[in-house]
C-alpha cells in the first residue's frame, strides 16, 4: 500500500458518503415520523440530521473539480472551518 492519494477514489468515495447521507436522512424522517420517539428524542434525532448535512457536505467537496473552492459552500461552520483549516496547512 502506497502513501499516495489517489485521486481517482474520490468520486467513488463522494458517491458513498451521498449514498450514507440519503439513508441517513430518511432514517431521520422515518423517526420523525412517530411523534412519541421524536418528543423522546429530538436531540438524537438533531444529531442525525447534523450527520447527514455533514456526510452531504463531505461528498460535494470531494466530487468538486475544485475541492479547496468547494470547501467555502459549505453550509455547517464548524465544518468549514475544520477543513479551511487543514486546506491551509
């Protein structure tokens, strides 16, 4: 195993993380949908979206032609601000 990125994986790694976004998603919306587990656990259920918005944002970036552009449409800040950061060094 080589130490050398290669880039060609990164579409097929995007595609994955869309794919864990969507089921993530609806398996939030599918929670949501029972009023009495979503009164029992908004937090959990926040915190499912917030991985699915993340794995979302991860896969744009990384099937952007220009990832490091890319990185600044990301919506969720501490997000951005974690990759700008390792963009940079």
């Amino acid at each position: 195993m080589s130490g050398t990125a290669n880039p060609g994986i990164y579409p097929a790694i995007a595609a994955s993380l869309g794919a864990l976004a969507r089921d993530t998603e609806g398996m939030g919306i599918a929670l949501c949908s029972d009023p009495e587990v979503a009164a029992r656990h908004m937090e959990q259920l926040q915190a499912i979206d917030r991985i699915s918005q993340s794995l979302r944002e991860v896969s744009r970036v990384l099937a952007a032609s220009d990832p490091e552009a890319a990185i600044g449409d990301i919506c969720l800040g501490d997000l951005r601000e974690t990759l700008e950061k390792a963009s940079a060094g």
